[in-house]
C-alpha cells in the first residue's frame, strides 16, 4: 500500500531521488534493437517496415495507406455518441490553442532600418498514435490540432494496425475530426524511422510528435537531429496539494486516475492534515477493489506512490516546485492563491472539480507535458511546437556607415578580419 512520510527536509528529498532512478527514458538493452531496426528501415524503406509489422503487429495491412473511402467507413463503424464526444472536445481544445497563435511582425526606425521576425508553421509534421490495449483517441486531437493552427501544411499519422491487420475506428475517426491529412498503418521503432527519413511511401516529416513505448521513446531520442521531436517522454505523474477541506474520495480516486497508467506511474499527496492523509489511505484502498487495472494501480501506489504530511503549506508549494510534476492539482479551500507561486509543473488543476482526466480529453489545454521533473524548463505541447521563426534586418547604405566602425571593432576583437572586411569592402576603409 501507499507509504505515508513525514516530512523533514531529508526524507521527501529522498523519494524525488528514487523517482529520477525510475525515469530513465532509454533502456541500455533497448538501444542496439532500435538502432538496427533504424538502419534496416534507412537503407530498405517499405520493405523494413512491412517486416516489422508482421513480426511485432502480427499482420501487415494490405495497403499500408488509409484510404479517404475507408475513412469515411470506418467514422461508420463508431459510436455516434463517441463521436460526438470527440467534436466537442476538438471544439475546446481548438479554442484554447488559437489564443497561442503568434504573428509574423516588422518594425523600422527613423534611420530607414527595418527588421522583424517571420513565423510559419512546419511545412510536414508526423504524429505517433500508440494502437493496441494502449489506444488513445485524445492523443489524435492534441498532437494534431495545434499542428493545424499553427500553419502546418501536412500532418501525418501513423499507428500500428490491430492484431487482424485493421486500423482502430476511434483512432481514425479523431484523426478526421482533427484534420489530419495523412494516416498509415505502421507503429513501433521502424514506423518512427520511416517518418524520420522516408520511405517509397511515407513522406518525410520534419517532426514527430506523440506518445509510445520505449522502443517508440528511444527511436525518438536516437532520431532527434535528423528530425525534431516533442520530447521524451517519461512515465505518468500527478502531485495533488491538498488542505483539510479536501475531499479524500475525491483525492484517492484522482491518484489512481494516473497511477493505472502503468507501473512506472508516480501519485503523490502532498497535504499539511495528518487526518486527511489517514482517510485517503482508507479511500485508496476502498476504490481501488472496483478498478479494473487494480493491479497495475497498487504496484505503482506500493513503489511509486507516497502521502506526504507538511509542516505547513508553504512547505508543501516549495516540495511541489522542487518536484516539478507534470499533473499538479490544487485541492485547497482557496486554489486561485496558489496560481502564482506554483512554477514548475505541467498542468495546473485548481479546484475540487478539476480533476486531472478533464485536462487528460476535454477542457482544451494540452495533455502533452513534460515529466520527470524537466516542468522546471520545459512546457505543454503547444502552436508554438510546431512553428519556425526566421529574423529578416534590412540597413540602408547611411545607416550601415554610421554602424560600421562598431562592427568592425567587434570583428577584430574577435579575430574574425574577414567579418571585418566585409564591413570595410563597402565603404573603402582601411
């Protein structure tokens, strides 16, 4: 069962260590195994990646690319309400990422200089969607809308096909409802090679966004440079800040909403009330008989989980940023007055009635974020992923002269007398 401690100053620390050890993102086994199936699929294309399909996937689908027809069939083949469903939520998270949008600008001065900067999205985008028991619609709609506003000229999709060879009709449908433009059926190590480079049949992409397992991760990590990538992502994490007003149902129910993830997962109570952390624990244990991934919840809660009892607040908001969760939720008699003092996470839910699952689909903020304590400088998924800025400066011949003697100094201290010249060239000077 979860453990409960004390807080020191030591011990709390302590627990941050043991979450680094388990966060590693690139297993020393793993690598070799992806660095092959990398090359096999750089020098063998589409023939690399129908290999791995049947060895992983089971079978390879017949044509790789998903027909706009069989699209359409497969939106048949869904639950109208599920459908229903994800437009509302696309509607929400389209909301909230067009607030993100940035505008190329210019600016001149009195001496006839102009400069500026552009901004454009990516010209080709590929998104991973993991298929199988690990099938996540919402990931669809939060990788790829973004990409959409921002600019980006072609998103492409790419997931592994089930067991007989099929694409999952939820997967398909949120990709149609997001806009994008391209889907194949291919997953694994090999499906994020084939974006990185190309193949005869997948376009190469410029970068690849979206979850998926460590042989998904480490591609990801090993391809970063030859295209760009979100992050690497380490596993699930949540953080509740609690006081004695809190709810414990409530608080129980929300860390096992990140613990089923997976046993790597990390849930965490940080509450000044030794009462509250007492009732939790019971709650915890309660609900947890009625979960379906029960198992799976109380191996994450048993080594990765911890209720942790503060002096006082203060010393719970500075553990929180100390921590730097990528789920932090604010179950507090007044969370709006923690809003500026909390620095370092992913997502903040403030609130007895913001659970972390309506940020996870719905509420429009992006459930893309940063783990394993990097909240402290990375952020969320955004439109800004998925741009390219480029400054443009424009000098009048007048405005270089009066210019040219403090570029000249800054290239011969440097030692750079070719940058110097070039300066010099123009205006005859010694």
């Amino acid at each position: 069962m979860i453990t409960t401690v004390t807080a020191d100053g030591k011990k709390e620390y302590e627990f941050i260590e043991l979450l680094k050890k388990r966060a590693q993102n690139s297993d020393k086994n793993v690598i070799p195994t992806v660095s092959e199936i990398i090359e096999n699929v750089r020098e063998n294309g589409d023939k690399a990646v129908r290999e791995y399909t049947i060895k992983f996937d089971g079978k390879a689908p017949e044509c790789v690319e998903i027909s706009k027809e069989e699209i359409e069939g497969l939106m048949e083949k869904c639950d109208p309400d599920y459908l229903r469903t994800v437009v509302k939520a696309a509607v929400n998270i389209a909301d909230f990422h067009q607030r993100q949008v940035q505008q190329t600008w210019m600016t001149t001065k009195p001496n006839g200089v102009m400069m500026g900067q552009r901004i454009r999205g990516l010209k080709r985008v590929g998104i991973y969607v993991p298929g199988g028991t690990a099938a996540y619609p919402s990931s669809v709609l939060m990788n790829a809308i973004p990409a959409k506003i921002a600019g980006v000229e072609e998103v492409v999709m790419v997931t592994p096909p089930q067991k007989d060879g099929t694409p999952n009709p939820n997967i398909v449908a949120a990709a149609k409802v997001a806009g994008v433009d391209r889907i194949f059926l291919m997953g694994g190590a090999q499906a994020i090679a084939a974006l990185a480079y190309g193949t005869e049949t997948v376009p190469k992409v410029d970068k690849i966004v979206g979850p998926g397992n460590i042989f998904v991760a480490t591609a990801k990590k090993l391809l970063y440079g030859t295209v760009d990538i979100d992050m690497i992502a380490g596993p699930s994490e949540i953080l509740i800040i609690a006081d004695s007003t809190a709810d414990p149902k409530f608080l129980a129910a929300d860390l096992m909403s990140q613990a089923e993830h997976d046993r790597l997962a990390s849930a965490i109570l940080l509450t000044d009330s030794e009462a509250l952390a007492e009732q939790t624990k019971a709650e915890l244990a309660r609900q947890m008989q009625t979960l379906e991934r029960k198992e799976i919840i109380e191996s994450s809660l048993d080594n990765f989980g911890a209720i942790i009892v503060c002096s006082d607040m203060k010393q719970a908001v500075e553990f929180a940023n100390e921590l730097a969760p990528e789920h932090l939720e604010v179950c507090c008699q007044n969370p709006m007055e923690y809003v500026g003092k909390l620095d370092n996470a992913g997502s903040v839910f403030l609130g007895n009635y913001s659970p972390e699952p309506l940020g996870d689909y719905f509420a429009g903020p992006n459930h893309v974020l940063p783990t394993s304590g990097t909240a402290r400088f990375f952020s969320p998924l955004s439109v800004d992923s998925f741009i390219k800025k480029s400054s443009f400066i424009y000098y009048t011949e007048e405005a270089l002269r009066a210019d040219a003697e403090d570029v000249i100094r800054f290239a011969d201290t440097e030692g750079l007398t070719a940058h110097a010249n070039s300066i010099k060239v123009r205006f005859d000077l010694d």
